[in-house]
C-alpha cells in the first residue's frame, strides 16, 4: 500500500510485510509508521508501537505484529552533523555503514570497533553493538529521548550500556544522539578499521540477523555450536551458516517458525546455556509491545503534534 499523510502531519503511514525491513528476510505484516519529525513520533507512540531500526538484530513472527512500528525517516538519517567538529549530533536512523566511511574520511576515530555492523544509530545504541575492539558506546555521550511524548535528553552514562545490552527507559525511542569522536587521520582510521576486517572475514555473506546468540561467559557460543556440529543443520530455508556457527541464514523462504525449531535445535544440543541475542517481536519469549502514552484525557486533550521540536540532527534543547 502507498505511504499516505507524509506531509501535515510528518508521519506516512503503510501496511508493509517486515520481511522487508529485515536483514534476516522474515517476518509478516505491520503498519509502519514513518516519522520525520519529533512531533510525529509523538504522534505515532501515542499507542501501543514497537520500533524499528535498521532491522538487523530482529526476528519477526510470520503473522507480523498487530500493533504500529515506528520508524524514523529521512529527516533522521543526515549525516552532516559530522564534521564541524569531533562531537556530532547525528539522527538516530543515521546507518552506521555511512557514519563509519565518513568518520574515516574526515580522520575522526572511534568508531572503527563498528566497522561492519548494518544498523541505524539508535538500534546500535540500544543494543551497544559493537565487536572486542571497540562498541557505540565508547564514543556516546548523551541521547535524545521521547519518552511518553516528551523529549529528555540523558546522558550515556544512564542507559546502562553493557556487552549487547543497554537498560533504556520503558518506551523510549532515541531521536538522536551525540557522539565523540577523536581527531586523527583517514589513514590511522583505515588501519584499525583493518583489523576489526580481518576479524569478521569468516563470517557468511548470506541473509542474516548477525550471530543468533550471545557469547556465555569465557566462551563464543560459534565455537560451541561448531564442535557440537551443528553447522549445515537446516530447518526449512533456516540454516546454521557453514562459515560461522554463531549465524543463521535464510537460504530464500525460511519462516520465523523454522528459525525459532532451528535456535530450540540449538539450544537443546550445545551443553552451556545460551541466549537468544536478537530482538523478537510476535513470538513466545519475545518482546512485548510498548505502552503508548495515550489515551489522553477525553476533555482538553492535546492537538496531534504537541510542539515537540523538529528535525533529525537538531539537538533539543540546551
Ligand atoms: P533493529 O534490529 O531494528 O532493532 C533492534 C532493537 O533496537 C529493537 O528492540 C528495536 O525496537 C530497538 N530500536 C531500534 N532503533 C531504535 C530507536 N531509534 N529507539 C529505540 N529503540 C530502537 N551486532 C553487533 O553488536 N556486532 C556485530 O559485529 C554485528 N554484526 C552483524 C553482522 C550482520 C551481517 C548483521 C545482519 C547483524 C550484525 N549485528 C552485529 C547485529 C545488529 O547489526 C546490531 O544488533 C544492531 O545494533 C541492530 O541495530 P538496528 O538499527 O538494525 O536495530
Ligand atoms: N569459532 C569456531 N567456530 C565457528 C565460529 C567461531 O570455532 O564456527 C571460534 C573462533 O575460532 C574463535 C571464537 O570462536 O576462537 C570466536 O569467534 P569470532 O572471532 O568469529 O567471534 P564471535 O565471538 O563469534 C563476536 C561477535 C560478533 C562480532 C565478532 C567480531 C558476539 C555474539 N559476536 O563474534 O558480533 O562481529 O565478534 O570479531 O558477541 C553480532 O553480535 O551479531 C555479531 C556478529
């Protein structure tokens, strides 16, 4: 269906399947609500809603989900507020990929951890994606915020950054953030970032979610499902990748149902715990929903678009 009401309102609305918003290629229909302004993301978590970054750390139930996904639009995705200096206010659907080839190309250093990592800004700060040699919150400083239709701006220090992890207020959305970065050159930028290469060569090429579960302590759940000798177990079109234990791909029609038998196979074989480190939504154990902020009272309530400010880069407030 066409996005309908872009303009007035900020917001275009459009029942989409979420296959397609995902790396990983699965998962049923939703409507998703693009926002371009804060204003509209008030707006749009006025009711129940789950957000959605760059869906890459996300399993999605067949049936879809029945509550609104929100999404941050282009107004969110600018880049240029790196550059002016080693601290940037950048819009949290900013993907990293560009974000790190412009920081290299500008010798500001710090993000060369994240060196192939496909999110947006805000999902990589709340799962502090990262690798051993760096993670987003190394260089985060402070958020912006909706929070139950107000904007508030904490500092990183508050959001319980941790390996794969962060601890954000309840039915928050990142509008945008504030990094820093440290100035250096293009070319010691590239030699580290060679490194963070070097290290995810051998992870597969194919349609994936990134590693499908967190590394237990002291150990790397790959390693484990490798000499458990899973890899090649296949549930349907859902396969543990050949090249990387720790990776289910989608050879072309896998189901949320055929992954989620094929994490239980998982799970079930190798003898140390581990867990699931995508976000699921629609599934048993998964995410639930957010609360939205309304309804608001019936006398005297606010007209849509309560005056938050505009815009994906603009800091708001002091
Ligand atoms: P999504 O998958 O869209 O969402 C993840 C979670 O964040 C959801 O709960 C969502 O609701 C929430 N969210 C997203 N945006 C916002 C927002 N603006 N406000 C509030 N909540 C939000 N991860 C690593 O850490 N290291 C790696 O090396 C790595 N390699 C990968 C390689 C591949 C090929 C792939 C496909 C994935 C890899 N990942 C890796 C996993 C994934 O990229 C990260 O978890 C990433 O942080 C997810 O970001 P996203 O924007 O895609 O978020
Ligand atoms: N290993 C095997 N067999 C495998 C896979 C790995 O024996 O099939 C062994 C490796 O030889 C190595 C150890 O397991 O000794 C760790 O493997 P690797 O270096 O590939 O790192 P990882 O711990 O599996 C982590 C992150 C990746 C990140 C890489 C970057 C987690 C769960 N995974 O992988 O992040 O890209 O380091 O080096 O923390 C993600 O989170 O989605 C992700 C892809």
């Amino acid at each position: 269906m066409a996005p309908t009401d872009a303009g007035e309102r900020g917001i275009a609305v459009a029942r989409v399947r979420l296959a397609s918003l995902t790396t990983l290629k699965v998962g049923g229909e939703a409507e998703v609500w693009t926002c371009e302004r804060d204003d509209a993301v008030r707006e749009a978590t006025r009711d129940a809603f789950r957000v959605l970054g760059g869906g890459s750390n996300l399993l999605v139930a067949d049936a879809g989900v029945p509550e609104r996904v929100v999404r941050l639009g282009r107004a969110y995705a600018d880049l240029e507020g790196l550059g002016a200096g080693a601290d940037a206010w950048l819009g949290a659907a900013v993907p990293l990929p560009g974000l790190v080839r412009r920081a290299r190309h500008l010798g500001l250093s710090g993000l060369e951890g994240v060196l192939g990592v496909p999110a947006q800004l805000g999902g990589a700060i709340v799962m502090n994606a990262g690798t051993r040699f760096g993670e987003i919150g190394d260089v985060l400083q402070e958020v912006d915020l909706m929070v139950d239709g107000r904007v508030e701006r904490v500092g990183a220090g508050e959001l319980g950054l941790a390996y794969r992890r962060s601890a954000l207020p309840p039915r928050a959305v990142v509008l945008r953030a504030r990094l820093r970065l440290t100035p250096s050159t293009p070319e010691r930028v590239a030699a580290a970032e060679a490194t963070v290469d070097a290290a995810r060569r051998g992870q597969p090429k194919a349609r994936s979610a990134g590693c499908a579960f967190k590394n237990p302590p002291g150990d790397a759940a790959g390693r484990l499902i490798d000499v458990a000798g899973l890899k090649g177990t296949r549930v349907g079109d859902a396969m543990i990748a050949h090249e990387h234990g720790n990776f289910v791909i989608n050879l072309g029609a896998a189901t949320a149902a055929d992954v989620v038998a094929l994490l239980e196979r998982v799970q079930a074989a190798v003898p140390v715990a581990l867990e699931v480190e995508w976000r699921r939504w629609g599934l048993p154990g998964g995410d639930p929903p957010q609360r939205g902020w309304g309804p608001r009272p019936a006398a005297g309530s606010a007209p849509a678009g309560g005056g938050a400010p505009a815009g994906g880069g603009a800091p708001a407030g002091g």
